[in-house]
C-alpha cells in the first residue's frame, strides 16, 4: 500500500512545526499583552450546534462524523432507499468536526457562564476543519488563532482588535491590510433596493466579488431574483471608497447610517495611531450568518496570491441560540496556514527558529561514550537543548548530521579531549574550532 494523507490536510517536519510554533508564539504572546486568556474546546461538536450558523454554504462544508457502532440500524429508511443524503445525515450523524472556533465559543459561554466575568476576554490555537475543496491556501484540516469578546458591545474593542492585528502582522513581518465594514451598512444596501428579504442572498453574493469579479456577481443576483435596477444600484453602491463618497448613496437607510456611525466611531479610537494599512471597504461582506456589526478582514501581501488572512466581526446575539439572550461580542481569527504559506514564500522566517538543539555532542571511539552522555547530561541540567550522537560514527557523518539538523556547534570528544577534559568545539557555519573546558562551554551557551 503506497502511504498517503487525506486531500487537504498535510503532514509536517520538524522545521515546518518550529515555524508554525513561531507564528503560534508571536499571535499569543500579543493576545496576552491586550489582556486575553486561553481556552479550549472539543474538536467535535453536536451537529445541533453548528448548523444553521454559517450560512447555507457554510453548512455545506461541515464534515459529520458517523454515529457510534452500527450507525444504518437506527438510519431513515425512507431516505436510504430514496438516495437522500441531506435527509439521511440526520439518521447516521448527530456531531460534527468544528467549522470554527467561535460558535463552539458561544456555546462554551452559555455552559461556563457562572464560572466566567464579563466582559470575558479569550483566546484560542486550535484546529478547525472544512470540507471544502483544496485549492493554495485552502486546506481540509488548519488551524486557527482567535481573539474574542463576549458581554459588552463596546466599539473599543473593535478598535482593540485593528490593534491586535496591525501589531501581530508587524512583529511577523508581514505587511497586511485591515480592512472594516459593516454589517448594517449592508443591510442597509438591501433597503435601498427594497430586498431586505434577499439580505443573506446579497451578502453571499457580494462576498464572492474578490473571486469572480462583477460579473459573476451579477450574474449570481440575477439568478437570486434581482432585477438590473437593483443590481445598478448595487453595483454603485459598491464603487464607494469612502465613508464620504457612501453617506449619500445610502441616507434613506437608518440601518446604513447606524453601520457608518460605529464605522466613524472605531476610526476615532485609531485616529492618530499608527498603523501600516487600515482602510474601509465596502465590498467587504464574510457571508456568515451571525455577523451583525463591525466586520474586518485581513488582506496578505499583495505578491503572494493567497486571499485573506485573517477575518472576523461583531456578533450580536450568537449565545442567544443556546439560552442565553442580549449577551454581544466580537472576534477576529488569524489564520496560520496561510499566514506560514505567505512567510514561506516570501523567506520571512528567522533563521534560528529551527534551531532546536544548540550543540551536538559527538566522539571518535566507542570508549568515550559514557564521558560523552555525562558531557550532554551536564548541558541539559544547565538549561542547554543538547543531543548526543549514538554511535562512535565517522566524524563526516556526525558533521553532516549535525549539519542536516542545523545544530550550530559541536563538541568533539577524542583522546586528547577525554584525557584533558578540555572539550574542542566547532562553530559549523563558520568551521572555527576552539578548546574549551565544560564550564566555560555551558557559561557561553547559557549567554
């Protein structure tokens, strides 16, 4: 049988998860200074919690996971023998793979509420999976870095999470444009044309603008039973660059101007700070259903074609499904698969990240063995991430493993240095060989 891993998912090496660690790092150590604690929840759900919750593609992608033991005894008869899979999967699968991290967030809320303060600030690393098809920069199985609000609907803390990004992307060296919208704004659109009853089929629509262009767009809003007048509108609408250049095209709209006033009102909090790219857009919709507010999307850099990067918004009432009514909140989610695939293609990786042992300890006969394991014992109790090679191999093949696994130095142990216990210790980048005894070498690797 050839080995292989399902489409979509990856495998990864020691250096590739010495990077992932380094974004997971960089993301968490900012979700701590802005006051953030972790959480964690199960990689299923029950598939009562997540549908219905993302949209009717959204719910399409959700992968099920079959019931325990003989699952097609207790199946719909009536919809096995039909060929009904929608019908079936109610019979055969009562949970689910997480879709996101934040509806399984709300229902964790509502479990915890006694046991949490308000506002109630967490973050979350953990993986999410998609059934979607696999493309660059789209995976099956990815994880995702979120950073959530519940209980107040402060616009602070939008402006908070503009922050997080802008200083989360700078530390990573990856220059990234926030982008904001707003729901209401949206909403407002569907009043103008008079279709508030197609809001989702609009939004969906529009959602897809980076990907098909206009075009099909408005090809997708005819099929949803807009008709040309409507769609110019929108289209117009949908040209504006600024919250000047909107206000006009939508003041008939009391739902538009209360999306442009939270809009005016988080730019006030980042006026005057300083970030790389933050910007309004329009055309930004994220076609999930419980969005009601502000929404922000991250933009990767522009020489790397790999869609966005992050994304996130305000939800109103996403407890309320679960019991608990009038509870708002507001998240964004970093997301580390493609952020890697953007720093790998554009080398931004520090290169000492990978170095995960700092010395190799390796000797030229089998008799120095047990001085070489007392050698690496006594750099792993100072502190020091240190290995020892097995075996009295030849020294080209203890260098080339040394040099295979990027460890900067090496001890080298002969008789000279076993008679002495004066160590020699070889820089591999730049082939410097000195003498140094084991207290000295501890002390300048300890520095």
């Amino acid at each position: 049988m050839k080995p292989s891993v399902p489409k979509g998912t990856r495998d990864f090496l020691p250096s590739q998860v010495a990077k992932r660690k380094y974004i997971f790092g960089v993301i968490e150590s900012v979700f701590q200074k802005y006051g953030y604690v972790a959480i964690e929840t199960p990689t299923m759900e029950n598939l009562s919690t997540l549908t219905g919750k993302y949209g009717e593609e959204g719910d399409k992608l959700l992968f099920k996971v079959l019931n325990n033991g003989d699952y097609l005894a207790k199946a719909d008869q009536d919809a096995l023998s039909e060929k009904n899979s929608s019908k079936l999967t109610s019979s055969i699968s009562k949970r689910g793979l997480r879709y996101d991290l934040t509806v399984p967030f709300a229902r964790y809320v509502v479990m915890h509420q006694n046991d949490l303060y308000f506002p109630f600030k967490r973050y979350q690393i953990q993986p999410v999976w998609r059934a979607d098809r696999p493309q660059k920069g789209r995976y099956n199985e990815f994880y995702q870095c979120d950073a959530d609000v519940v209980g107040s609907d402060s616009l602070l803390y939008e402006a908070e999470l503009v922050q997080i990004y802008n200083e989360a992307f700078s530390k990573l060296n990856i220059e990234a444009e926030v982008k904001l919208n707003n729901r209401k704004i949206l909403f407002g659109l569907t009043e103008v044309i008079g279709a508030t009853d197609k809001f989702m089929d609009i939004t969906i629509a529009i959602d897809k603008l980076d990907k098909i262009g206009w075009e099909g767009v408005s090809k997708d809003l005819a099929g949803r039973g807009l008709d040309t007048a409507q769609m110019n509108t929108i289209e117009e609408i949908l040209k504006a660059k600024t919250i000047e250049e909107l206000e006009p095209l939508v003041v008939s709209s009391a739902s538009a101007k209360a999306g442009i006033e939270e809009i005016k009102t988080v730019q006030e909090f980042l006026s005057g700070k300083k970030f790389s790219q933050f910007s309004f857009d329009i055309t930004l919709a994220r076609g999930l259903n419980y969005y009601t507010g502000c929404i922000l999307e991250v933009a990767g850099p522009k020489e790397v074609q790999i869609g966005s990067i992050g994304g996130g918004g305000r939800y109103d009432d996403l407890t309320g499904v679960f019991g608990l009514k009038d509870v708002s909140g507001v998240g964004i989610s970093f997301g580390a698969a493609r952020i890697y695939d953007v720093m790998e293609e554009l080398n931004l990786f520090p290169e000492t990240i990978v170095q995960d042992v700092l010395v190799l300890v390796t000797y030229m006969d089998s008799k120095y063995q047990s001085y070489a394991f007392d050698v690496v014992s006594s750099l792993r109790s100072a502190g020091i991430n240190a290995d020892v090679y097995p075996s009295a191999a030849k020294f080209q093949k203890q260098m080339k493993y040394a040099d295979k696994r990027k460890i900067p130095q090496v001890i080298i142990i002969g008789e000279e240095e076993f008679d002495s216990k004066v160590l020699s210790v070889k820089e591999l980048l730049t082939g410097n060989q000195v003498k140094l005894k084991l207290e000295n070498i501890i002390q300048n690797l300890s520095a």
